[in-house]
C-alpha cells in the first residue's frame, strides 16, 4: 500500500466503516441527553439540581436511577469498549492489503453487528440475544487483529 488515501478503494471502506462507529459512538451522549429531558430525570450530579433554564423545576427524585437513561448508559459504555478496538484492528488490518471483498465484508459485518446490537438492547432483548449479535463482530476484531499480527511478524 504506497498511499493511505480515499481513492484507494480499501482505505475508503475502512474510512467509512470508522466513520459509522465513531458517529455511532459519539451519537449515544446526544441520545443519553435526550432521554433524561425525556424522562426528566437520571440525572448524575448534585448540581444538575439547581434551577437553571433547562430545569426550571429541580426535584432530588432527577437524581433518582432512571432505567431508561441507564440503558442508553450501558448501550454508550459497551460502545465504548469495542469501537476503539475496531478503528485500531481495521485499520492494522487493511495494512495487510486484503481483498478488497473480505475486507468489506469484514468491516461492514462489524458495522452492522454493532448497529444491531443497539438495537438489541435499546428493546431490551435479553442478553443471549445481545451475545449473538455481539459474538461475530468479537471474531471479526480477533481476526482482523491475528492477521496483522501475522502479517507484521512475516509469518505468512
């Protein structure tokens, strides 16, 4: 690969697949905001509860667990402990100069493994459901991961 640029057809499925996870990821603080005005509450902070334009009527009940807010919460924070692992495993692994096909397949398998998993647990599906969706996006990194590795160490 001489150039890492978005003419070269594999560089730009991965800056595509990357820019999905991070909008994805970066989108979850957004939607968590959205919920607790939903909700008006699932506040963190004790001065979240001063009266301010955006809560005019401050009550100690906002600081309350909100199951609604916290799924969002966990959905941002199960995000948070794969995506990064992605944008590094992808991007090593288009160093590997793969097929163009196996390489979208691959990363956009990941992608949509990840979109619905959200799914999953934003409808509350129970969590053997969560791990189907969530296994093959696993295998996905550990394979991208294990052919750079190989490639790096000149193995094959």
């Amino acid at each position: 690969m001489d150039k890492l640029n978005l003419h070269d057809p594999l560089f730009a499925t991965y800056v595509v697949a990357a820019s999905l996870m991070i909008l994805k990821a970066t989108s979850m603080s957004w939607l968590t905001v959205a919920r607790m005005l939903q909700v008006n509450g699932g506040f963190r902070s004790p001065e979240d509860l001063k009266k301010t334009p955006f809560n005019p009527s401050p009550n100690p009940k906002q600081l309350e667990p909100n199951d609604a807010v916290d799924r969002i919460r966990r959905i941002h924070l199960n995000d948070l402990e794969n995506i990064p692992f992605f944008l590094a495993a992808g991007f090593l692994y288009i160093l590997t100069e793969p097929s163009l096909l196996v390489a979208r397949v691959l990363l956009y398998g990941y992608v949509a493994t990840r979109f619905l998993h959200f799914v999953a647990y934003l409808t509350g599906r129970t969590h053997d459901t969560r791990a189907k969706l969530w296994t093959p996006g696993s295998l996905i990194l550990l394979f991208m991961a294990g052919r750079a590795l190989v490639a790096a160490l000149g193995v094959a």
